[in-house]
C-alpha cells in the first residue's frame, strides 16, 4: 500500500484538524495528553498504521484548542476518532489497541 507519512501528523488547533479532515476521504485522529502512559504507548501503533495504509493519521492534545474537548466529548485518553468523507464516522475510549486493531479500526 501507498503510505502517506511515516508517522503521525502533530496538529494543534481545530482549523488543522478540519482542513486535514476536508482533504482526504479517511482520516484517523489520535487525542492525547501529555504524561499519559496509554497514550505514549499507542505512538509505535499510530506510526505503524501509517506507514502500512492510505489513511493519513494525526495526533493533537485537545487541550491545546478547548473547544474540541466539548464538539468531541472528550472524556478520556487516548481518544480515536475516524473520519470517513469529513464526517466522523466512529471513535474508540478503551486504552492501547493493537497495530492490528488500530489498522482495521482506521480501515474498515
């Protein structure tokens, strides 16, 4: 498969997010925080998704633009969230997925 980026895009404010979201058909997002544990254990996963599918993947801390807390009830961390045709399609709460989990969740 084409690969879009090596790793994760870091993206800091909302205007990034949507224009990430409005160029591209799937996109899966990453909310973290720093110090969290699950989170930094999910970059190695993140990273592998997108080095091994089309999907562009992003992480943010949605600290750093408030308002994504409250538009993406975010509760806990790591948060995912897929994009399908600039809509948010799903998103998953439950801690560090596996490289396998990760990618069917981004591709399915």
């Amino acid at each position: 498969m084409a690969t879009t980026e090596d790793r994760p895009l870091t993206l800091s404010t909302k205007e990034a997010l949507d224009e990430l979201i409005a160029s591209h058909d799937r996109v899966l997002v990453e909310f973290h925080t720093e110090g969290c544990g699950k989170c930094k254990a999910m970059e190695p996963v993140l990273g592998a998704v997108a080095r091994t599918t089309d999907v562009p993947v992003a992480t943010m801390n949605p600290r750093e633009d408030p308002v994504l807390v409250d538009e993406y009830d975010v509760r806990s961390v790591p948060k995912l969230l897929l994009f399908v045709d600039g809509a948010l399609a799903a998103t998953r709460e439950d801690g560090v997925l596996s490289v396998d989990e990760a990618t069917e969740f981004a591709t399915a």
